[in-house]
C-alpha cells in the first residue's frame, strides 16, 4: 500500500434509511496525552444512541496518517442512553504531531433500554489499583445490595490531580446475583499518575446467580495463595475465576494475579471442588480475594 498515490471514493445515500441520525446529539469532551486521545461522550438527544464508534487518526507533521485507532461506546445493551455519558480510550505507539476523530453512530429510534430497574447507588464498590509498565492495572470489586440479578458494564475515567483526563476503560461482570460481592479488572494501557476514578455502571438482567453457593477456602502461602473451590450446585460451573489481591506491610497493592478453576470438561462440576496456587511475583505481606464468574 506505500506505492498508492490516490484513492477515489463513491459513495450514495440510502433513500429510505430504517436508522436515525445521532452524531448531531454526542456532546464530546476530548483530552490528549502523549500517547493516547480520551473522549467523554454524552447523549444529548432523546434516543438511544447505538453502535457509536470513535475512529481517532494519528497524524505525523506532514499531515500522513501514522496510525489509527478505533473505539466502541456501548452499555451494557449496547446503547448510550438519552443523557448518559460514556468514555473511551484510543492509544497509539507511534511518534505523531497530531490526532483528528471521526465518529460514526445511529438509532434505532427507542427511547427506553430494558435494563433492570436498579440504579448505581444499590451496588458498592471497592478501588484498587497498581501501576506496572507504563500502564495501570484498576480492579473494582462490586457488592450487588439490591434484589436484582444483573450483568454490569462498568465504565471508567481516570482522572490527574487537575482534573485532566488521562484514560479510560471498561470492565464486564457477567453475572451478580443478590448480596453476591465479585470483582472485574480493567487495564489503561499507557496511563499513570491516576489521582482519582469515575465510574458508571449500566445493567442488563442475567441469570443463575453462583458466587452465593460456592465455598472457598484460601491458605496464604510464601509465592502466594492456594484456593480451593467447591461447586455446591446442582449443575456445573462454566468458567469461573479467583482474583488474588496482593498488598505489601503499609496495604498497598502491588501485584494481582488470577486463574481459572475449571476441570478438563472447561467447567466445575456439581459437589466437586478444584485446588490452585495463584502466585505473586511481587514481594507482599497479606492478599485478598475475590471470584467472579465470566460465562
């Protein structure tokens, strides 16, 4: 493709769109890092905004695009409800003079997204977070106080000291059910010296609660910590993981690590329990876990 001189492009509208437009209602935020674009958007309009994408150009001093980058703004349905905001992260590793974005983004007309009638202020939250190679590892573990089974999207923003965006990401819980505590991870690739997060959460109604019916056991050892699971269910578990926290002797976090506890099957059958060692390769003194399912 560094041969290409010149590409032509055609395009027609479509004369009876079954979509309506949303871009006009996206209120956009944008803040530039070295070496990422964060945009905060927000549904200004009276719809659901739906399948918004931020397409984010990286441009070197003669105008020559060097790198692209493209983000998905989504809830947990899939929608940006009428004034919800929303916030994505576009990075890049090449050297560049400047960025441009694009977004693209339609509706199906709705008004309402079926999402289950809980609000943010029925679940608590736990932070913790480490930075390791440039990077920022942000783990937030969830206690779900309502009376509701929900799937969670939890978005983020990561905030300087000034108030600067730095970064954002997402994180997926997949299912919580009732007075059930769980944990997700998400990464900000490229993002350090976070003084303070904000978080949004959107929700979908999910099915077959577990983490209220496994029994665990956890025995810190000098790499780490053994746990064991049992599945006390009648069926098996597909897929569920254990988070170890690990804090050093001031509770500081400095390393998190996880693993699956799944039998060759890929699951953990019914009355069966499952023993594995998740290790620290960071000096620590206490750790604390969490599980969570993620199918």
């Amino acid at each position: 493709m560094k041969d290409v001189v010149r590409i032509e492009c055609t395009a027609s509208p479509n004369a009876d769109p079954q979509y309506l437009p949303v871009i006009s209602n996206l209120e956009v935020k944008a803040s530039e890092n070295p070496s990422t674009l964060t945009l905060l958007m927000t549904n200004t309009g009276s719809v659901n905004a739906q399948n918004v994408t931020a397409c984010a150009l990286f441009f070197d001093a003669s105008g020559n695009v060097v790198d692209y980058y493209y983000c998905y703004f989504n809830d947990a349905l899939g929608n940006i409800a009428p004034g919800a905001s929303l916030a994505g992260q576009m990075t890049t590793y090449e050297s560049y003079d400047h960025v441009k974005y694009y977004l693209q983004g339609k509706s199906d007309g709705s008004t309402t997204s079926g999402a289950p009638k809980v609000s943010q202020d029925s679940f608590s939250a736990k932070e913790y977070s480490y930075e390791s190679e440039g990077s920022t590892l942000y783990y937030l573990a969830i206690k779900n106080n309502s009376a509701k089974t929900v799937g969670i999207r939890a978005n983020v923003t990561a905030y300087d000291a000034k108030g600067k965006m730095l970064g954002a990401g997402d994180g997926l819980i997949y299912v919580v059910g009732a007075g059930e505590e769980t944990i997700t991870q998400l990464y900000l690739e490229n993002v350090t010296g976070i003084d303070h997060i904000e978080c949004r959460m959107s929700f979908k109604t999910a099915y077959s609660p577990v983490l209220n019916k496994i029994s665990t056991k956890e025995t810190q050892t000098s790499d780490g910590v053994e746990i064991s699971i049992t599945n006390n269910t009648s069926k098996a578990i597909k897929t569920i993981a254990g988070y170890a926290l690990f804090f050093d002797a001031n509770g500081k976090l400095v390393y998190a690590n996880f693993t699956y506890f799944i039998d060759e099957d890929g699951e953990l059958k019914a009355g069966d329990t499952l023993t594995q060692e998740i290790y620290s390769f960071e000096d620590f003194s206490t750790v604390k876990c969490y599980y969570a399912v993620s199918k």
